[in-house]
C-alpha cells in the first residue's frame, strides 16, 4: 500500500473530506517549502509526510480544536523541519546537490620528530619521578592523574597540609630535574 493511499486511508478515519484533503496538504506543503533550508532539499517530501501524519493523529485523538488554523499547520511544519535537521545532524548527512562544498575534517598525521620527542619526554619524566624521595614521589604522581589534595589526602592517609607540602616542593623537584635534562615546557 503506498504512503498516499495509507493517507488518505488514515485522513477518511480522521473524518477530512477529500478537498478538505487537499487544502491541509497544500497549506503543510507550502509551509514545508517556506521553513526548509536549502540542504535538506531532498527532504523535503519526507518532512511534508512527516507533518501530515501529525496532523492526523492530532485528529485521530479527536483533538479538532485548533488544528483548522493555518498559523497550527505551519508550526507543525516548522517543529517537523526542525527535527528532521536535528536527525540529519546527529546522522551527520551531507547532501550532494550541486554547488554545495562538502568540508571533510583534515586528519594530521603527527609528525615522527614530534613522537620522538615525546617519548623521550616521558621517559625524562619517569626518571625524574623515580629519582624524588618516595613521599614527594607518591604526592606529585597523584597531582600527575588529576588528584586534588583533599582527594590525596584521604587515599595516602596523610594529612592535607603535608599532602600540599610535599606535592609543591616534589614539582618543584621534578622542574629542576627536566630542566637539567633539557625537557622544557
């Protein structure tokens, strides 16, 4: 069975006569055609089918009470317009009509100086943290995981004021540490 024909099925249920049909898709088609950006061109059908069907189940509930104004039928119009680009979003369709430039995101391959320099940052890093004394070592590599002091405090079982001393002065440390071996910010 087509759409049409499941239409007009469903607009007989709702009580619309045939030309009283035609005028409500008329009034939806317009409206459609009115608030539909160029993009979902190809869309459009599907919006207009997708405003009429809401405009018939309102009908079908037996809710007639606005529904007959043309200012209800274009908001139905724009709230079907409007979700139907919210879907095309979140689906992140790209149409293909002609003129339209499709941007496509550029992906950058890292560089192989920058991956070495990296590595050997890490593992300046990890010397210097293994060379701090053990309590400066422990408070700065939870400061390093995004630890607040409070949070510290509890998991070491430390107080919190010695918790902050020691993470200040482990940075402290390990700054001096890079900066010996040459790894700046």
């Amino acid at each position: 069975m087509s759409v049409i024909a499941e239409e007009e099925g469903a607009a007989a249920v709702a009580g619309i006569a045939s030309a009283d049909w035609e005028r409500l898709k008329g009034v939806i088609e317009r409206a459609v055609t009115r608030v539909c950006p160029r993009r979902l061109t190809a869309h459009r059908d599907d919006i207009v089918q997708a405003a009429l069907l809401r405009v018939l189940d309102v009908l079908g509930r037996g809710e007639h009470a606005g529904i007959r104004t043309s200012s209800y039928l274009w908001q139905v119009a724009y709230t079907v317009t409007v979700d139907e680009l919210r879907r095309v979003a979140r689906r992140r369709e790209v149409s293909l009509e002609e003129g339209d430039v499709i941007a496509m995101p550029v992906r950058r391959v890292p560089d192989p100086e920058r991956i070495a320099e990296g590595i050997e940052a890490g593992e300046a890093i990890r010397a210097c943290l293994q060379a701090l004394a053990r309590p400066r070592r422990l408070a700065v590599a939870l400061h390093l995981y995004g630890f607040a002091a409070a949070e510290a405090s509890r998991t070491l079982g430390w107080d919190l004021k010695q918790v902050h001393n020691l993470t200040y002065r482990g940075l402290a440390d390990l700054r001096r540490c890079l900066a010996s071996k040459g790894v700046t910010p």
